[in-house]
C-alpha cells in the first residue's frame, strides 16, 4: 500500500499524540527509516507505545513492518509534484487527488487552529503603525495576496519578495511596526535573518509558520496551519491554501475589530474601483 497516503488518509482519525508521530512521518518520510522507536517518540514527544500503536492504526504490524513498507515506497520514487499523485493518473484523477487533499488540509487546519494565537495577531495588526508582508517562493505569493487585502484598510500595508528590500525595512523598523513573515517551514535562512532584525529592532514579529522552527524562534506569535506537506520534495500546494484562507480569517477579524468606521472606508473603496470593472451583463 501507499503507506505515505494511508497516513494522510487516517489523520483525522488519529488522538491527538498518534497525530503528532503522523506528522513527524510526513515531514520527512526518508528519515524515519533510519530512526529508532525511542528516537522518534523523542522527536515527537510521545511515549514508545504510542509509536506502535500509530502503526497498528493504519495497518502495519508494529514499527519495523511500517518501516519496511516506506522503504519500499520510497524505493519505487515518487512525484515530484505531489505525493499522491502517481505517474500512470490521467487528469481527471490528478484533478480528484489536488481537490480531495486540499480540502483535507484545511479540514486539519481548522481543527488545530490556535485561537489565541488569531487573536492575538489581530490585536498586534489592529494597533501597527505599519506592517509589512514578507515572504520567498511559494510563501511570497500568500504574502502578496496578504497586503492586497491589508491595501483596502488606513494602516500602511508593503509586500516586498526581495531580500534587500526586507532587509532595509527590517532595519528601518520601529517599536509599533508588525512584521509578518510567511514560511511553511521555517527554515528558510534569509528571512530568519530579517526576522531577527526587526526582533532585535523591536518590531512585533508574526510568524505565519511551523511551531519550533528557526523562524519561530524570532517571533512574537506563531500562527501555524499545521498541514503536514514535505515542500522539501513537494511542490508547496496544500500549505499555500491553507495559509490564504487563515489570512482571510484574519483579515475578517481585523475588519471586525475596527469597528463601524472601518466598513464606511471599506465602502468608499468599493465606490472608487467601480469604474474599474465593466458592468454585469
């Protein structure tokens, strides 16, 4: 079987530290077969016996059988451009598999959502004196899509995919000004760097990325979508969405929190880009 897609198939019914050790597998599904069970019960923070039952859970006999059965999978390659997606499927099946774990994505992401973390970002946006948008590759276009909508409200919105230019602003940073960097994983070394230059500025740091990465480590709050999608080997897709529809969430937030005022200016935009469209047939 595909054990790598059993697994992403049984997420939701996993407890929550069965869940954990899902997550430890698909982040890197290569080196776990070269761990231990007390290595990766450490790695994810859960008992032994917890591993094992993990296994059993989605069909193995115990961790040496799961083991065994990645390593054949990963032996077989896999797609590049997805791990569901196989080299015989025509499109139609392509198009099945991108839609089904998109939407199971974001059936994991809203039942792991951090709340307080939300709000708290709502609160950090709603009084910035400034925010900037940063982001690289695939997260460069959700940080984009982030500062269109963020363009609609008074408080000065950038967006900049160029290292120099983050630099510069981070540098520039003052006490008041939200610096909101997106990264699935976290691990991306330039914008750690930008974000521990407006850290160390005391700029307020969101992170819009993996709880424990390097980046977190520079941020003030951690907002993850907890998708479990290797962008290492992967073309990041599952994540991408994830991530835009949070910022929706936050942005419907931010508008609600600025109370009457903020939906007359919202108006007034409307009016104003009226023009721009040609009227409905």
């Amino acid at each position: 079987m595909n054990i790598v897609q059993t697994v992403k198939d049984r997420l939701s019914d996993l407890s929550k530290n069965e869940y954990k050790v899902a997550q430890q597998v698909l982040l890197d599904p290569e080196a776990i077969i070269h761990v231990s069970t007390a290595t990766l019960a450490k790695q994810a923070n859960v008992s032994e016996p917890t591993i094992n039952r993990f296994c059993r859970r989605i069909g193995c006999k115990g961790f040496p059988d799961f083991k065994l059965q990645l390593a054949q999978q990963l032996a077989k390659g896999a797609s590049y451009v997805n791990s569901q997606i196989d080299d015989d499927d025509n499109v139609s099946t392509v198009t099945d598999k991108i839609f089904s774990s998109t939407l199971s994505a974001l059936a994991n992401t809203q039942r792991t959502l951090d709340h307080a973390a939300i709000e708290k970002t709502i609160s950090y946006l709603k009084d910035a004196r400034k925010i900037s948008f940063f982001g690289f590759g695939a997260s460069a276009s959700v940080a984009h899509d982030a500062q269109n909508k963020f363009a609609r409200f008074t408080t000065p919105a950038i967006f900049s995919d160029d290292v120099l230019v983050q630099k510069v602003a981070a540098l520039n940073s003052l006490p008041g000004d939200v610096i909101v960097c997106f990264s699935h994983t976290g691990r991306t070394k330039a914008l750690c760097e930008i974000a521990q230059l407006g850290y160390d500025n005391q700029a307020t740091v969101i992170g819009i990325t993996a709880k424990g990465s390097p980046l977190a480590k520079y941020c003030h709050v951690v907002v993850s979508t907890e998708v479990p999608e290797d962008t290492d080997q992967y073309m990041p897709m599952a994540s991408r969405i994830a991530q835009m529809v949070l910022i929706d969430a936050i942005v419907a937030g931010f508008a609600l929190a600025q109370g009457e005022e903020i939906k007359q200016q919202l108006a007034r935009v409307k009016a104003g880009l009226k023009d721009s469209r040609f009227p409905p047939q």
